[in-house]
C-alpha cells in the first residue's frame, strides 16, 4: 500500500512528468526508511514525507536518530527498536498498526533489515497482514559497489562475517567457489583479522576493494591486491578507524590455472581432496606436497569444484 500524496490530482508515483507532491504515511502500515550513512543532504524527500507524518518511529539508537529528526524539525519522538528488543518490540509495533497507526522503521544509518534489526519485525507484520512500504535510499553496500570498478558481474552480500576466527574462516572456504565478488560489513576492531583471513582462504591475488567511511568527512575507497592488503591497513591506525565495506573482487580467470603445470597424478589428488575438503585447504595440502603455487593449485581447484 503506497502512502497518499497530499494532492491527490498529482500522481507522481505513476507518472515522473508531474510535479512530486509529498506524502503522507497511511493508517496501520509500516514504512522501512532508509537513512544517510553519514552525510545528512542524503536523505530522500520520500523519506522525510514519510518520518515527519508518521505516528510512530521505530529506531535502532534514539539518539542517534534524534540527530537527523532535529535536523530536518520532526518532532515525532522515536522509540527503541534494536537488535536485543525486536522480539519484545513485535506485539507493541502491532497493536499500534492494529489502532490504524503508521509506523517508520529507521536504522542508525542505511537501510533497515540490512545487517541491521528489523527483518523479523518486518515478518510478523507482514504474517499479521499489515502492509510493509520500502521507502529505499542509502545502502552502504551499494554504494561501495557502485564506486569499486569491479570485474566481477555479480556479487554475493554476505554482510558481517563470523567474530570467532575458525568459524569466519570456515564460512570463507564455503563461499570461495562463488565466482562472483564477495562482500562483507566489518567492524573497525576485527579488521586487520578479518582481511588476513580474507587473503589466506581466498588468495592474495584478488583485489580487494576497502571501503571506509562512506559519505562521511574521513570517506576512502582503495583497491589493492589482497596479499598486502593486512599490512597496508596495520600501518596506519587511522585506516583502521569508522565503518567497513570490504569487497573481494571476482578469481583471477581460470585460465592462469589451465595453464599450471600439473602432472596427471597431481590432479586426480587435487580431485580426491575436493571430495572431502575446501579448495583453500585443498591447493594448500597439494601445493605442500607438490611445489606448486598455492594461488595456481587453488584457482585450479576453484575451477574444478565450480564444473
């Protein structure tokens, strides 16, 4: 269900040749409103249509919402919604849907229900049958994407990897035969960890794309390949410091594999050790035994267990 224009003889959501009217948010429905990263002149019009007529906001940090309600004179008060009382949340957010309130779902930044709270609240008001209207905006993903020059035609959003190191480098080898990019959310203090893990199950000679700050005064986006990438940002505190998007570009072309040299025997090893390991483990127990560079044994056996 669409939230009503104020002047209904303009109907812009249909036709972009009339003037936008603004909008009002509609009884017993949910909005998920997105909201700048970082840089406040990023919010759409939609959204503050939506935030300033809402009878409700739901928010992940009050405070940190009130910054941008202030800024733009909303006066509605926001209550918390965050990761550790969404299931407490989903009865009141129903009961004001079922008193025909309208509700603004807002993340501290971003998109909501993105690696952040509001996908199970967003479930149960949809299974309760209220209407949920996306009100799309900024994406720390996509906007990492969009500036990255990837090769890669696809990619994969993984979102934050696992803190423990064996289960995060666990979840790497299980998506190292994507042949996409991969991309990652990262918190400053498992950074440094995180891209070491990156290059050694995933080998040093992708890219990886850093995206730091995005939209904010200390915003940097570098490319670099992943074997020096762990130094790179262990050299300087500051590129350790704000919000990650780490993006693992696609393998290098299978061709660089075909043209290893590796002897019969070493392949039919090569194709036993995929039956019951990872590639990254694969090519290192290979490369181990054989010589071989690990890179050309694992983009070998990326191509074998894609085929």
């Amino acid at each position: 269900m669409e939230a009503k224009a104020v002047d209904e003889g303009a109907d812009s959501a249909r036709d972009p040749h009339v003037a936008a009217a603004r909008f009002r948010a509609e009884a017993g429905s949910l909005y998920v409103v997105a909201t700048p990263l970082g840089n406040l002149r990023d919010v759409t019009l939609r959204a503050l249509d939506v935030l300033a007529s809402a009878d409700m906001i739901a928010a992940e940090d009050t405070r940190t919402s009130a910054i941008l309600l202030r800024h733009y004179g909303i006066l509605t008060r926001p209550v918390a919604l965050h990761a550790h009382n969404e299931d407490q949340k989903l009865h009141a957010v129903a009961e004001w849907l079922r008193a025909r309130r309208s509700v603004a779902l807002i993340s501290d930044a971003g998109t909501p229900a993105i690696s952040d709270p509001g996908a199970r609240l967003v479930q149960a008001v949809r299974a309760a049958g209220f209407p949920v209207v996306p009100i799309p905006g900024p994406s720390a993903v996509i906007a990492a994407v969009s500036a990255a020059g990837l090769d890669a035609a696809s990619f994969v959003f993984v979102g934050f990897l696992p803190a423990q190191a064996k289960a995060r480098r666990s979840l790497l080898e299980h998506l190292a035969v994507h042949a996409g990019a991969l991309v990652f959310y990262e918190a400053p203090h498992r950074v440094v960890a995180t891209i070491a893990d990156l290059a050694d199950v995933l080998g040093g000679d992708r890219v990886l794309v850093i995206a730091r700050e995005i939209t904010k005064k200390f915003e940097s986006i570098v490319r670099l390949p992943l074997a020096g990438a762990a130094a790179w940002i262990a050299a300087e505190p500051q590129r350790q410091r704000g919000e990650f998007v780490l993006i693992v570009d696609s393998p290098v072309a299978a061709t660089m594999a075909e043209g290893a040299t590796m002897a019969p025997d070493q392949v039919r090893w090569l194709q036993a050790l995929l039956e019951e390991l990872p590639p990254a483990r694969a090519a290192r127990v290979v490369a181990g035994v054989t010589g071989l560079s690990r890179d050309d044994v694992y983009t070998r056996a990326l191509t074998m267990k894609r085929h």
